[in-house]
C-alpha cells in the first residue's frame, strides 16, 4: 500500500500545541533531510495563503532509497523529538514523491526528477522562506 493512515489521536491537535513548538517541529524536519544528505531543503511559510496548512518542508533525494530513508529519517526524530506523527504518508510505492502530512506542517521528500517536474518552489515564490539553520550551536571558546 503507497499510503498509511495514522490511528486517531497519534498526533497531538494543533489547537494544543504552541506555535514555537510546531516551527521547532518543522526545523526538526529539515535538519533530518539535511542529515541524510537531501538536497536544496528549504521551508515555505504558506500559512498566510493555504489556509489547510503553516509549512511545507521540501527536499529531494537522487533515487528511491534515498527518498525512504530521508523520509524515515524525518518521521523518527520528529516522533522522537516533539512527540509528533504524521496523520497520513503518501507516496511509499514508488518513492517519488513521499508525502508526510503533520497539519499543521507538510513534508515533501521527492526523487529529484520530480522535484524539478512539479516545481513547487516556483508555485509558491511569493511566500517568505525559513531560515531552519538558525539553531543555535555550541561554540568553542
């Protein structure tokens, strides 16, 4: 089966959770892609103009396994991190386009061929991007 749904209730509502906590969610999110080397990551803050959704997340992988795993990757340490599943995952069959819908923020994994096909970095040029590098680090001093 290509989708999954999650049981009711796996994810908290987003009336209960604080808007700083679902943007660390969303960083959380891009940081996992980053980690397993997924390319141009970025955040779109369409909150303003989608009214069913706050963030897209969007990376790319160079072929099937990557897609899996970056996918994987993202739905782990946002579970592990903020408590958070995804209420749908699309796209498992054929790891071209993997969808993981959190509500309030939606990642998309695509296999790089159709990243550049459906361009949705230029379907939403108009809205504000997130820095999701901003977390703060440890330096030495």
């Amino acid at each position: 089966m290509g989708s999954r749904r999650v049981p009711p209730g796996a994810s908290p509502l987003a009336e209960t959770v604080e808007p700083e906590v679902l943007l660390a969610a969303v960083k959380t999110a891009a940081l996992a892609a980053d980690d397993k080397k997924a390319t141009d990551v970025l955040v779109l803050d369409v909150g303003d103009v989608l009214s069913i959704t706050g963030w897209f997340v969007i990376g790319s992988g160079s072929n099937p396994r990557q897609v899996k795993t970056i996918a994987e990757e993202i739905e782990s340490r946002v579970r592990a991190e903020h408590g958070l599943a995804p209420l749908r995952v699309e796209g498992l069959d054929g790891l071209r386009w993997v969808l993981l819908d959190y509500g309030d923020f939606v990642v998309h994994v695509f296999h790089e061929e159709e990243r550049d096909y459906y361009q949705l970095e230029r379907l939403w040029a108009d809205v504000p991007q997130v820095d999701w590098q901003d977390q703060p680090t440890a330096e030495a001093g």
